[in-house]
C-alpha cells in the first residue's frame, strides 16, 4: 500500500494536478475571505467554505479523473494486479494519495481562521467544524469520482461523468422542490434506481443471474411496501433527494452545529464507494 501511495504522491507532484488543485483551491478561499471577512466584514470564517464549495464541481474530477482510467487505458493495471499486495491496499493507497493532496491545502486554509481573530472576533469553534466537514466533504466527493474513474477508461469519459454527478449532488436539494410527490412518482423513481443497483450488481458479479435475483428482491419489497401503506411512499422521491445531498449536510455547519449525523453520512459514502471500487477492481483482475 505504501509503495502505491509514494507512486501515487509522485505521479500528481510530477505533473501540474496536484499543484493546480492546490493552486485554484487556495486563490478561491482567498477570494472569499476578501468577498466576505474583509471587505462585508464578516467574522463568519464558515461563510467562505459555503462560498467556495462549488469549486469542487470542477476539481474533484479533475483530481479523480486519471486514478484509475490511466491504468486501465494504459493497461497498467496488469501490472499492478500482479503486484503482492491485495486489491483493497491499491484502493486505500491510491484514495490516501489524493486525500494528501487535498490535505495540504486544507491545512493551509486551517490558518485563515487564526489570522482573522488578531484582528477581530472569530468563533473558531464554528470555523474549525465547517474545515472538518469541507474536508469530509471532498473525502466523500472523491470516493465517487474514484468509483467513477474505475468504470471507464477514458479519463474524459471519468470527467464528464463526475462533473454530472457533483452538479446533482450540489443542486438536489433545490431540484427536490420540482420533482413529483406522487405514489406514481416515487415508484418510477423507485423501479429506476433498482434497475441501475441490478444493473450494477450484473456488472461487478458478471452473473445476470445475480442481477435478476436482487432487481426481483427489490421489487418484491417495493410491491409490499406499497399493498400494505400506498400513501407511504407520497413524497418519497423529494424526501430522499434532500437526504442524500453532500453539500446540504455540510451547510449545517456552517450554520453552526456539528452534525453527527452528517459525519457519519460523510464516512458511510466515503466507505461504501471505496468498497464498490474495490469490487470493481477485483472482477477485473481475476475476469479480465
């Protein structure tokens, strides 16, 4: 693993991405600071993490977008499947080099906080809670924009992809408002997501029978759900779009309360797509 991790850590401070991310990350915190701590006068340091949270939008796919692609388009993974370490060591080792990189600017930014308080009133209890959930945050953007390199070998593809995905999950919350409440609604969304999880299941098992077998779990359980209380599931597809928005848990503290459940959410994402890549890799490596 830390062979994988120091290959890693080289191949992003050989080249401009790790710099670049670095780069862009610190110039948009210091805009907000001028935006909102100096020039509004703010002493809500939060605000500028609030601010600035969009930009991962564009950074974490390109952060994400070649640790697993290249491989694959190279056909390097060969390679590094025959390495004598497991597959999950190559994820932790590949996702701890991007999370280092990410580290070392959120550090940098970890000061700003200090700063503003010799010359005002700062509440760093707040300040330091919203940099631990921005930081959680782009751990569990990262998981997914991982997954999503290790689908495809295209690194455009893995960019294109990833950028869908950050946008959704930055504007779900809102798009929540204008989506169906209905039973009818919820079931279409329903029977799409357990067509995309079957789906998925099929690809990482290469077994159709697998695949059928849970879309017809799912379906069961949905049928049932629906025979004994239909009405449970008015409302059901707007309620799930504003729970499983990243962004809008991270909002919480920067109002000013530290969420556990959010960091529990935070960790769950993180661990639940670090898993599906290790799955991933694994049927790659023993199906070719």
């Amino acid at each position: 693993m830390i062979a994988v991790l120091e290959h890693e850590l080289s191949l992003y401070y050989h080249s401009m991405k790790a710099y670049v991310f670095g780069a862009f990350l610190l110039v948009f915190t210091g805009i907000g600071a001028l935006l909102y701590n100096i020039n509004a006068s703010v002493a809500n340091f939060e605000y500028v993490l609030s601010f600035i949270s969009i930009i991962f939008i564009i950074l974490i796919p390109i952060l994400t977008m070649r640790i697993m692609a290249e491989e694959r388009s190279q056909k390097t993974d060969q390679l590094l499947f025959s390495l004598p370490i497991s597959t999950t060591e190559i994820v932790i080792g590949k996702f701890l080099s991007m999370v280092i990189v990410f580290a070392i600017p959120v550090i940098i930014i970890s000061f700003y906080p200090l700063i503003f308080a010799q010359f005002g009133e700062v509440y760093l209890p707040t300040s330091y809670g919203s940099i631990f959930a921005f930081f959680l945050l782009g751990l569990a953007l990262m998981s997914i924009g991982m997954f999503i390199s290790c689908l495809t070998e295209s690194q455009s593809m893995a960019v294109g992809v990833c950028i869908v995905a950050m946008l959704f999950l930055y504007f779900c919350d809102s798009l929540a408002d204008y989506v169906s409440s209905t039973t009818v609604g919820s079931i279409i969304a329903i029977a799409v997501v357990f067509l995309v999880l079957s789906m998925l299941v099929r690809y990482l098992t290469k077994s159709d029978l697998a695949g059928i077998l849970v879309a017809v779990v799912l379906i069961a359980a949905a049928v049932a759900v629906y025979l004994h209380d239909p009405s449970s599931l008015e409302g059901l597809l707007p309620n799930v779009m504003a729970q499983i928005s990243l962004f809008t848990r991270f909002e919480t503290f920067v109002d000013g309360v530290f969420d556990l459940t959010a960091v529990v959410y935070d960790l769950s994402v993180i661990t639940f797509f670090l898993f599906l890549c290790v799955q991933t890799l694994e049927n790659r490596r023993y199906n070719g």
